[in-house]
C-alpha cells in the first residue's frame, strides 16, 4: 500500500505569526506616539535675544517652562482637563491645581 504525503497545514502558526507581528507594531506605534508627545528639550522660547534685558529673557523662559509643563489629560469619563505638571521628561506629576 503507497504511503501518501501528509501536508503541513500552515493556517495555525501563519494566524499566530500575524497576530504577534500586528502587537508588536502596536507596541511600536504606541511607543513613537508617547515619545514625540514629550515636550522638546529644544524650545524656540529659550533663545537668547541680544536686545532683551537679563529680567526679560527670565521671564520669557519662565512662561516658556510653564507652557511646556501644562498637558491635556484625559480623563475616565471622557473629557479632557488642563493639568499644570511638576517638571519635564522623567518626573511629570500633576500639582493638585486642574486648568480648564
């Protein structure tokens, strides 16, 4: 009696394969998301001006270091809230004061 040739079925492992491939590039996007979401350790703002004064570029970085810090949460319920953070980068902890 011939034996016949038993063919793999590649259904299973190429579903598993597309499954993984789309979460990882999920993952990817979400991580390029979060990262270009971060404020610019580059500010347009923070350029010195030879014509301004000592007090005046102080100021103008101050308000810069505020507009920066302010973020637009959202929150569980659907709408969004103004929320005056911390610091930059690595500590971006929310002061108990809400904007909005």
């Amino acid at each position: 009696m011939p034996k016949t040739k038993r063919t793999r079925n590649w259904s299973v492992p190429f579903a598993f394969g597309a499954l993984l491939l789309s979460w990882l590039l999920w993952q990817f996007s979400q991580f390029w998301r979060r990262l270009l979401r971060q404020p610019r350790l580059f500010h347009p703002e923070l350029l010195p001006e030879p014509s301004l004064e000592l007090i005046d570029q102080a100021e103008r970085i101050a308000r810069a270091n505020v507009e920066i810090s302010i973020e637009d949460r959202l929150l569980p319920d659907g709408s969004h809230k103004l929320v005056l953070n911390a610091g930059r980068r690595n500590f971006r902890e929310p002061w108990a004061r809400d904007f909005g």
